[in-house]
C-alpha cells in the first residue's frame, strides 16, 4: 500500500462503523470529470479514473475512447489535487468519516488508500446523484439519518481544516444547517446581447449577494429527503434545502476557497499552496515540497 505523503504521517485514527448518532461525516463528490479545465485528451496512466473506464469499455466489447484525465486526479503542487482536499478533512479530529465518492470502475484512489477516508463507487451522472450514492454509502458504513454530513467540492482543494471546523462549530446546534460562503466584493452586472456582443443591462445591488462554497453542512434524512423530492438537477445542497422552504446559515469562507475550474486555476492554487507551503498540510502530515507541472511541461519547485 502506498500512502500519499500529503497524509503521512497520519494523527487521524481508523474509522470503524458507527451508530451513535449526532456525529459528523465527511463527503466528497469524485465522480466528475470537469470538462471546463481540462479540455484536451491526455495520456492515460495506468491505474487512473479512464484506463478503468476504458478497461469497462473493453469489458463490454466497446473500443475505448481517449478523454482527459479528471481534474481532480491533476497534479497541484506535487500531488493530486484532491489528495490536498483530504489532508484538510483528515485535521477534522471530529469526524467520524470521510466518503469520497467516486464513479463506477474508478481506482485511481487505490494508489493512495489511506485510513483517514474510504472510497465508493457510488458516482452518478449528475452532482447530486452522486451525494445521493454517497449518503447511502454512509449510512452503509454507520451513518445515522440524524447525523451529520458535510458536503465538499474535491476541487476546493484550498479549503483548510479551520475552515471546516469553524462551519461545524456555526451549524452544530442550527435547526437547518449552513455552507462556508464568500460575500461579493465585485460590482454585479447583468447582460443583453447587443450591437458588437454581449453588454451591460443593469447593476446589482452586492449588498446581500454571496459566493456558495463547500463544505455544506446538513443532517443526512433532511439532505435525502430533499434531493428525493426536488430531484438531481441542483447543483449544490443548499439549493435542494432551500426548495423544501428552509433557509441554510451562511458561515464566512474566504476568496482561498475557490472551486478549480478553468485552466488558469491551476496556477492559482499552486501559488497558494507554495505561500502556505503546502497549506497546513505540510506541518500536519510531513512529507516534501514538491513539484507541481504545468500543461507545457513546465515545472515550479515548492
């Protein structure tokens, strides 16, 4: 087995089973392939989300198609940027569990299994038919509908183990539960398509506009009941709370916790993590500095 070095040594304990409810769960959706940030073909490693699909494919008697290796298994300053999402949760000491949840035939993970998180291959189509395989998974592990779950992007890899604690700490004793957020700073616009291309209609008033982030913190039955009833098509917990008429706490995040989505991204959450030297990660977990390689084949040492 190898242990990835972000998580090594580990001060995070197994997770055996649970049913003492109240607890809090981690879950990662790991399932997507973030078309956005990756949009040319790349060589496919052994062992990696698509030698597995294409490995399915073959099964199948299907040829299997070249596609670009998922974002989130992207190298960011040395290591697979969800590998950095996990050391932030594995510095939750509270957490009974963390769930990543992947797409069916995925063992990219397998290379760094670790006792600080286990791995489903719960993945649907959509986002949140992925948090609903993974709620399932949980509550196959030990989780209890009254406990609690805490939704996380894997390409928020810049979130931070105080972070994730402060949400805990906001929304613990909530009737509802809440989500780490960003209030605007930017001036809002909206558009009209116009003569020479898209132009400004209006200004927004910012002063109750705020960016949702990652983790969302909600009792797993609530989150299930609403994804049920409201269906797959949100695109984040929050939203499938709010149809059920109810109002999600919003817990100050910060600009650091962006989600990587473009190309660009990437270079951004290298320079934060060369800043922090590795986040809190590397104080937490040991290992090195590494090195983190850009599309042109450029590398940057940390």
């Amino acid at each position: 087995m190898t242990i990835d070095p972000l998580l090594q040594p580990s001060l995070a304990a197994p997770h055996a089973p649970t049913s003492t409810p109240g607890r809090f769960w981690a879950l990662v959706p790991c399932a997507g392939t973030g078309s956005r940030a990756v949009a040319a073909p790349l060589a496919t490693p052994a062992g990696s989300t698509l030698s597995a699909f294409g490995a399915l494919a073959s099964a199948a008697g299907e040829a299997a198609v070249p596609q670009p290796l998922p974002k989130q298994y992207h190298l960011v300053a040395g290591h697979p940027m969800v590998m950095h999402t996990l050391a932030a949760f594995a510095g939750v000491g509270r957490l009974a569990g963390a769930l990543v949840a992947v797409a069916p035939g995925d063992r990219f993970l397998d290379a760094h299994e670790h006792p600080s998180f286990f791995v489903a291959e719960c993945g649907g189509p959509t986002r949140a038919a992925t948090v609903q395989g993974g709620l399932l998974a949980l509550q196959a592990h030990g989780a209890q509908r009254d406990d609690w779950v805490l939704v996380h992007d894997a390409a928020r890899c810049l979130v931070t183990a105080e972070q994730i604690d402060r949400l805990i700490d906001a929304c613990a004793q909530d009737s509802v539960g809440g989500l780490l957020a960003h209030q605007l700073a930017d001036t809002l616009k909206t558009s009209i398509d116009g003569p020479g291309g898209v132009r400004v209609a209006s200004t927004v008033d910012r002063s109750n506009k705020w960016l949702a982030q990652t983790p969302q913190m909600f009792r797993i039955g609530p989150l299930q009941d609403a994804l049920a009833k409201v269906g797959t098509n949100v695109t984040d917990e929050a939203s499938a709370m709010e149809a059920m008429g109810l109002h999600p706490r919003l817990v100050p995040g910060g600009a650091q916790n962006f989600k990587v989505t473009y190309p660009d991204d990437f270079a951004l959450a290298e320079a934060v993590l060369a800043q922090r030297g590795y986040g809190t990660t590397l104080a937490r977990f040991g290992g090195e500095r590494g090195q983190g390689a850009t599309e042109t084949g450029r590398k940057t040492i940390f």
